[in-house]
C-alpha cells in the first residue's frame, strides 16, 4: 500500500477525532454561556430586592441590626461587582467579533 494512502488515513482519523472534540467543547462552553446567563438574572432580581430592602429607614437600634444591614450592603455591592465584571467580558467578546 502506497505511504500516502496511509497518511491521508491516518490524518483524516485526526481530523475526525478533533471535530468530535470541538463539537463537545463547544457544546460545554454554550452549556456554561446558559448557566451563567440564568445566575446574571438571578443576580439581577436579588440586587433589585436588596436594593429596596436597604432604602426602607431602620427603626430598630440596635448594633446587631445594622451590623446586618452593613452587610447586606456589603453582599449587595459584591453582587453589583460580579455582575458588571460579568457584563464587561460579556461586552468585551461581542465587540472583538466585530
């Protein structure tokens, strides 16, 4: 059997096995593009409710209430800087196609 036989072959198996292992990663990567999506909007719906929770007056005063409130501010901001840091690369990877 001619060599180039073989090696049209041999490179058509390569070419067939890295398909296969880009349609899976692809597939992985859309999976997580979801997943990440759905936490956007549920970081998106908690923000809105801990928003309105932090713009009611406190009538309570005691150092244990606001501590608590100092850190539902704190887990707020934290929720606000994952979700822009989220929509920057989001944004970044959508102008780099253009």
């Amino acid at each position: 059997m001619p060599w180039y036989i073989i090696l049209i072959s041999a490179l058509g198996i390569v070419v067939l096995v890295e398909t296969f292992l880009l349609i899976r990663l692809s597939i992985t990567i859309f999976k997580f593009e979801d997943e990440i999506t759905g936490c956007l909007d549920k970081i998106d719906l908690s923000y809105k409710k801990i928003a309105i929770i932090l713009e009611k007056p406190l009538f309570y005063d005691s150092p244990e209430v606001r501590e608590v409130l100092n850190q539902i501010g704190s887990v707020n901001n934290s929720l606000l800087e994952i979700a822009n840091g989220l929509a920057r690369i989001d944004i970044e990877d959508s102008t780099e196609g253009d």
